[in-house]
C-alpha cells in the first residue's frame, strides 16, 4: 500500500516537474514572441490616438474600450484559430504569411519616410467627425477595429513563428498570453497618451507650482510624445520587415543577402564587451535599410495602381493610405481652446 502511494506521489512530482517546465517554456516563448512583434506593438500605439483625435472628453475612454475589446475579439476568435490551423494542416503557408506582413510593414514604413521626406502630413479627417453623434463614432470605431485586425493579423503571425517548433496547446497558450498582454500593452498606453494632456490641464488648476509646472510640461510634451512614437514605430517596423523579408529569402534558397548581412557583422562582433550589442546593430541596420529599400519599391507598384483601381481612394480624393497619416502634430481643437 505504502509503495503504490510513494509510486503515485513520485508520478505527482514528475507531472508537476513537466508542468513547471512547461510554464517555464511558456513564458519564455510569450517574452521571445511579444518581443519580435515589437515593431507592430509600437505602430499600433501611434496609431489608434487618431481614432479619438477632437472626440468629446467624456467619449475617448468609452471609444478606446470599445476598440481594445474589438482587438481582444480579432486575436482570439479570428486571427488565433486561423493561425492555429493552418500551422497544424497547411504550414507550410506560414513563411509565405510572414513575408507577406513583412512587406506590409516595409510598406507602411517606408511611405511614413516617404510622407515625411515631402512634408506629407495629412490629419485623419475621419477622426473629428466623433463629435457629430453615436453613428459618427461607431463609424470611427469600427473602422480603428478594421486597421486593428491588419496590425493584430502582424503581431500573430510573427509571435507564430516565434513559437513553431512548440507543441499545438502550447503554441495556443503562448498566443492567448501574447494577444491578451499586448493588447492590455497597446490600449492602456492608447488611453495614457489621450488623456496625457487632460490630466495636464487639471493639474494646471492645482495651487501648487510644482503641480502646475509638470501639468504645463504634459501638455506642451504630448506632440513630442507622439512624434517619438511614430519615429521609433517607423523604425522598428522597417527593421523588423526587413529581418522578416532576409529570413525570408534564407529559408526560400536565396542566402545571399543574408549572407552578406553576417559578412558586415564579423569585423564588430569580436570586440571585447560589447561586440555582442555591435553585431545586433549592424543587423538591425542592415535590416531596416532592406526594408526601406524594398518598402520604397512596393510603393512604387502600389501608388500607380491606388491611383486607378476605385478602391484606391476615399471621399474627398485621399489616398487609401491618407487614413494611416502621421499624427505627430496631434493637437485636438478642444484642447487647443482649452490650453488657449
């Protein structure tokens, strides 16, 4: 009697054993995959402020909920199972999905560089019209929810990837982790940055000149905010598009760029101390000149084509790719009257 329950107790310990292992394994490939997506991660947070730019005050939490929870249901019920599938039966086609968002991230990229270089800085017009009534910001929402799925679609697929060589459950529950934190991640940040210059305004009102001192700096620093946001968006999600796109092209036969990649890393990744970090810089530098570079070249075969398909443009005559505009100069009319 006493051995069969030392027997089962040993078989507890064991099962704890791979169960503890295997949560090991799970947070390691959340913290590995939510770091890969980190580019998307960050040009979903530059993003989605639009969406609620000249909203009512009262509105732009609601709005934010309304989109977090939209994001939360793309990821988990369609973006997930999508994934989940087509890694166990067809995955063969997950290369082929990754380049496809790596070049969606080159291009995007590459026209923010683009639109920057020309002092392209078109605002969102959509985004005021939240102040018309409920129809107006169901509209507007809905359509931060649909950009949302494309950015979300991003995120999956590269945290997929990440994770390919994990058994199915645990693939699944890496991704339920990295779609549940990062969409916490995104909107929480989302609804800090909106709200930055109203808590600003009422700390203004506070007697205390210190209080008064870090309200103005909220208020005047948001733009820079915002500026910095989009640039390191920018960046990383050349970068990471491009790394994509080298991988890529190592894994379908040509190894040539990538190659030359580790060519331009061997003089630096010798050097005592910090030889390691050096050889990550070239990497991510070479990776997102690549991704520049092929970003510029897809927007050379989109542009012509956007200009005379007629889904290429919206009312009023913007380009489709108008609606994802930089925001760095974002000042709301209701806050300018309000800090005037």
């Amino acid at each position: 009697m006493s051995g069969g329950l030392v027997a089962l107790l040993d078989d507890i310990a064991a099962l704890a054993r791979i169960a503890a292992a295997s949560v090991d394994d799970v947070a390691a490939g959340a913290a590995k995959a939510g770091a890969k997506a980190a580019g998307v991660v960050i040009d979903d947070a530059a993003v989605t402020p639009q969406y609620v730019s000249g909203a009512d005050p009262s509105r732009e939490l609601p709005m934010i909920k309304r989109i977090f929870w939209g994001s939360l249901r793309n990821k988990l019920l369609i973006i997930l199972p999508a994934l989940l599938l087509i890694s166990a039966f067809i995955p063969g086609v997950i290369p082929f999905i990754l380049m496809a968002g790596g070049t969606y991230l080159c291009y995007e990229g590459a026209e923010k560089v683009w639109h920057k270089l020309r002092g392209h800085h078109e605002a969102n017009e959509e985004a005021p019209a939240v102040d018309r009534g409920p129809e107006a910001e169901a509209k507007v929402t809905k359509g931060a929810i649909t950009t949302d799925f494309i950015l979300s679609c991003e995120i999956m697929v590269i945290s997929m990837n990440e994770v390919a060589g994990e058994s199915l459950w645990v693939r699944a529950l890496i991704l339920v982790i990295v779609a549940v934190l990062i969409t916490v991640l995104v909107y929480g940040a989302v609804a800090l940055i909106v709200k930055m210059d109203d808590i600003g305004l009422h700390l203004m009102t506070k007697d205390a000149a210190g209080s008064q001192r870090f309200g103005a700096l909220l208020v005047k620093g948001m733009p820079a905010v915002l500026a910095a946001i989009t640039l390191i968006g920018t960046i990383a999600m050349l970068w990471v598009g491009g790394h994509i796109m080298l991988q890529g092209a190592y894994d379908l036969g040509w190894k040539m760029p990538y190659d030359l990649v580790h060519v331009l890393e061997a003089p630096v990744a010798g050097i005592p101390v910090v030889g390691g970090f050096l050889g990550w810089l070239v990497n991510t530098l070479c990776s997102a000149v690549l991704g520049l570079a092929w970003g510029l070249l897809v927007m050379a075969i989109v542009h012509p084509l956007l200009k005379v398909l007629p889904f290429g443009k919206k009312e009023g005559g913007h380009e489709e790719g108008d609606v994802r505009a930089e925001i760095a100069g974002y000042r709301p009319a209701k806050r300018n009257a309000d800090s005037a």
